[in-house]
C-alpha cells in the first residue's frame, strides 16, 4: 500500500482551475468552453466569455455568452485547459 | 440549497465569483435564461434565489431562436434551467 502524500481531492482539482479555461461536457449533445469564475458545492459554476457547442442534426449551433451561472445538475465532464478544438 | 458560497473561496483571490456572488450581482439586470429543454428566456430579472427560481419582467420565449411569445411577468422554476446569462449574445451556424 503506498501512500500518495498528494492527494488530491476533485472539487481541489476544479479549484486549480478558477480563471483558467475550462471545457464543460454536459449530458446530451451539449459542451461549454470559457474562463472558470468561480463554483460551489453542487458545482454549479460561473464562467465568462463562454462559447456554447450544441451538436443537431443540421450540425454544430455556437452560442456567444459573456458571464454565466451554470446548473451543475447535467454537467457530465470537466477537461481544465479549454476546448483541443479551433473555434 | 443555499449555495455554499465558501467553498471553491480557498484561492482567496479578489478574482473568485461563486454562484453566490453571481445571483446577487445579477438582479434587476437583462438576462437569458436557457432551459433544458433548449427554450430561451429574454428578460429582465426582477428576482431569484439559491434554487435558482427566477422572477422575470418584460419576457419574451424564444424556441429555435424564433420569437414566440411575450410575458409581462414570468416565474421559472428553478430545475428547469440550464444556465442564467447576463445578456450579449450572438448566434452563428458552425460547420
């Protein structure tokens, strides 16, 4: 048993990432990228400068925001760093 | 579901927005609210909470970007959003 002297917990992780990009992947066909506010426990979260990607059938539908709050209840994924993907 | 403002405070930077800081720096401001079912709400916030119910004037819905009806007052209840945005938005048609 080794013993990781840093550990770190998830909601510590999200917390490196406050004023950085971040890449939000929701249930569904739907995924956020912008700079990371702030969150809570429920992590629920604001970000700024936010692009929206909502993939339909007719392709990808992009969505300027400038300063959100966002449910945490359908986010599924958070990738710290922003989107690998050109705009 | 008060919103535990605290938590995500541990960078102790003047730069930390929690949801908490958001919903009260929002109120009385023009804002769209995204649903999960995708409809849209173009308003002015007249009041809200942690569960994030909202109080809308002045609503207009819109579903698939199209205008489709008008609120003079409007309550939404707060599993139903998506996200709250302060208002300055473009849509555009990716590939």
């Amino acid at each position: 048993m080794s013993h990781n002297p840093s550990q770190l917990l998830p909601s510590e992780l999200i917390d490196r990432c406050i004023g950085s990009k971040i890449w939000v992947i929701m249930k569904g066909d739907k995924e956020l990228v912008g700079t990371l506010r702030g969150f809570d426990v429920y992590v629920n979260m604001v970000l700024e400068d936010v692009t929206e990607y909502e993939i339909t059938a007719e392709g990808r539908r992009i969505t300027k925001l400038d300063q959100i709050l966002l449910n945490g209840n359908n986010i599924a994924i958070l990738v710290p760093g922003g989107s690998p993907d050109p705009e | 579901m008060s919103s535990g403002g605290e938590k995500a405070a541990s960078g102790g930077g003047g730069s930390v927005k929690t949801p908490a800081d958001f919903l009260k720096s929002i109120r009385g401001r023009p804002v769209v609210v995204k649903l999960n079912s995708g409809v849209d709400y173009r308003g002015i916030l007249a009041c809200l909470d942690g569960y994030m119910n909202i109080a809308m004037e002045q609503t207009e819905e819109y579903v698939n970007g199209q205008l489709k009806n008008k609120y003079g007052d409007a309550f939404i209840r707060g599993n139903n959003v998506l996200y709250i945005s302060t208002s300055k938005r473009t849509l555009a048609e990716g590939a």
